[in-house]
C-alpha cells in the first residue's frame, strides 16, 4: 500500500485519565480450530467474510498506530494462525520501524509447522496456551484440540529460538486446579515462563458456571508456594501480569488477575476486532468503528490517525467485572481477541 508509508511524527496516545497507550492488541480473526469452554460456545456462528478487515485493512491500522508512538503489537484471535495468508501479514507488521515489538497469542495447534516462519518474520516472543497436560482434560476443556500436537508446537518454538515463551493458562476450579504444579514444573523444565489467568466474564456460556468454577491467583500463588518459594520478580512484560520468580529456576511466573487485583489503572492498551471496532476496554463496550473510516476513505491513514486520537477520550477509567452478575459483555473472547 502506497498510503502507509506517509508518516507522521509519533504522537502519544493519551487518554483523559493520563494513560499513555503503547500496546495494541489486534485480533487477526474471529475463528478457532478449539472450542474452549471458558471463550466460546460449542455451535458457533462466526462472522462472514464482507465483514471481517483484509489483511492490507490490518496492516493499515498496524501502521497507524505505529505511527501514533505504539512499540507493542500482539496478535491474537480467535486462533491468528489458522487465518488464511498470515505470514504475509506478520512480516508485513515486523517491518514497521518504529515498532519495537510484534507478538502472538497462539492456541500451539500450527506452531510445529509456523514457529520458525514466525521468528524469521521479527515475532520475539510468543504466548502459548495450554491448560492441561493430561489428554483427555485436555480435549474436554479445548473440545476439539489435540494436546500432543501442542506439546509438538511448543518444542517447535523453543527450537526456533524466540526471547521467551509463556504458556498462558485458564485454571478452573475441579477441571484443572489439581495440575498447577504440574505445569509449573512443566514450564520449568521446558524453561519457559507461565501466565495463569483468572476466568472473565466475557459472553454467556452454559457450559460451566463461573462463580463455581473461579480460582484466584492468590490461591494458585498461595499453592506455589508451598513448593516452589516465590519472589517478586523484576521483570517486567508490557501487560497485566504480575511476575513472581523461584529460587533455582529461571522461568517466570505470572499472574493475570482481572477480577481479584483490578489493574486498571495501569492500562496502556486497546484492542481492534477483526471486525475493524477499536475497543478501549476489554470489560466495558467503548468502541469506535475503524472498518467504515478505512472503506469509506481508502488512502487516507491521517484521518484513520485522528479517528484513533480521538477515540481515546472514550477509553473508560476501569472494568467492572463481577461474578455475581450475567455477563455483561456478550461478545466472547474469540471475537474481542484475547
Ligand atoms: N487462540 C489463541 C489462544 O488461545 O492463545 C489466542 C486467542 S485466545 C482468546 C487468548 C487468550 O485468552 C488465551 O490464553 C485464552 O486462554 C484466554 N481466554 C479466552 N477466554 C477467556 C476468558 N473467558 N477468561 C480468561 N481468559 C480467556
Ligand atoms: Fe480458540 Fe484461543 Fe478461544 Fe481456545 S481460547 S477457543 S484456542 S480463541
């Protein structure tokens, strides 16, 4: 594209309540090779082709926020490597200067074919999930994955050579909170660090109840403990994860705690569907419509910059997420891009 080479002199994106935002999520599509319990239903409807943006619609948006001063981008979903074409995409992306960082979050189910095309296109760092290491929990939680072939997606990515490698785990109370030190030492052993994340409520599930299933990270921390010591680690990621570190062992631990450690106010990001919509807020609807400013003025990546500028007066101060509630954020992981 002609027009994403006109740059403008970075400027910070800031919202009224101070936050500069430097990390932008983007979702690359709303489809999944998995059915994860806590992020979709099991018949999905996923959104038809005229709706969803083009990868040059992408790149587009990528360069925008480039050029407004974001370092970070990470790309997600739905699951960004099952998306048609996405390599072409993502070395695209990675050869945007002023960016100093291009990420993915991965369900593993290509990576044994895709880590190393991926490294080579400038991803440093690459976020796997992975909840369980026993099969058959394995299948139930994901429904439709196959646990060996992400196992075999993560050796991959450890061979290519990534900076680090985190396994991003969703623990729920009675599926898998037996196996938090079994994938600890799991990460310890591949040397890779670990994210468990607390379940959000994001779109209506009846698959299991939330307020049942819900297991703080002060629980999994307080079960660490008692065989791994844990310390505050200095590391920093440019997320919401707090990084604890073991005495013997040089793999990180974090924690991702929207509902018990509110981390609002530390909140540097935004997130664009794969639907064009630029969500200020994972936890509230705020959104401003990016896909019609690009169809309906092609070429014209100052004014897709404004709209960006502008819609950060938008960005609301916190989440309300609360387990005592339905929902109130009907749109499901997969389509807000976890
Ligand atoms: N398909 C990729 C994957 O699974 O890594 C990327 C997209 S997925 C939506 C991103 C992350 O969101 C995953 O680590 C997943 O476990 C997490 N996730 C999905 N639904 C969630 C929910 N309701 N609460 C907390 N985390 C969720
Ligand atoms: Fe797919 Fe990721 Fe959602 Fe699982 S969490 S269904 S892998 S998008």
């Amino acid at each position: 594209m002609t027009n994403n080479v006109a740059k403008t002199a970075p400027t910070a994106l800031v919202d009224k309540f101070g936050r500069t935002v430097d990390y932008v999520r983007l979702s690359v599509t709303d489809r999944c090779d998995f059915r994860c319990v806590y992020c979709m239903a099991e018949e999905m409807t996923f959104l038809p082709k005229a709706d969803i943006l083009n990868l040059e619609e992408i790149e587009l948006i990528a360069t925008a926020f480039a050029n407004l001063g974001v370092k970070h981008i990470r790309l997600t979903g739905g699951e960004p490597l099952v998306r048609h074409n996405i390599l072409s995409l993502i070395q695209n992306i990675g050869k945007l200067e002023s960016l100093k960082e291009l990420t993915i979050t991965t369900n593993g189910s290509q990576l044994e074919k895709l880590a190393l095309p991926l490294f080579d296109a400038g991803v440093e760092r690459i976020n796997i999930s992975l909840d369980s290491l026993q099969e058959q929990r394995f299948k139930n939680i994901t429904r439709t994955g196959n646990l060996h072939q992400v196992l075999k997606g993560i050796d991959a990515a450890i061979d290519a050579g990534f900076k680090r490698i985190k396994i991003n785990a969703v623990i729920l109370k009675g599926r898998n909170d037996d196996e938090i030190i079994d994938l600890v030492n799991f990460v310890r052993d591949k040397k890779i660090d670990i994210a468990f994340i607390e379940e959000m409520p994001l779109g209506l599930i009846d698959e299991h109840n939330r307020k049942i299933t819900f297991f703080s990270s002060d629980e999994i921390k307080a079960l660490i403990n008692q065989h791994y010591p844990l310390t505050t680690s200095t590391a920093t990621s440019s997320g919401p994860s707090n990084y604890y570190q073991m005495n013997d062992s040089d793999s990180r631990i974090g924690f991702i705690s929207p509902h018990s450690h509110n981390f609002c106010h530390l909140c540097n990001r935004v997130r664009v569907t794969v639907e064009g919509r630029l969500l200020l807020c994972l936890g509230n609807e705020h959104s401003v419509d990016l896909k019609s400013v690009i169809r309906n003025n092609p070429d014209n990546i100052e004014l897709l910059q404004q709209t960006i500028i502008d819609a950060m007066d938008l960005k609301p101060e916190r989440h309300h997420f609360s387990l005592d509630d339905e929902p109130q954020i009907v749109r499901f992981m997969n389509t807000t891009g976890g």
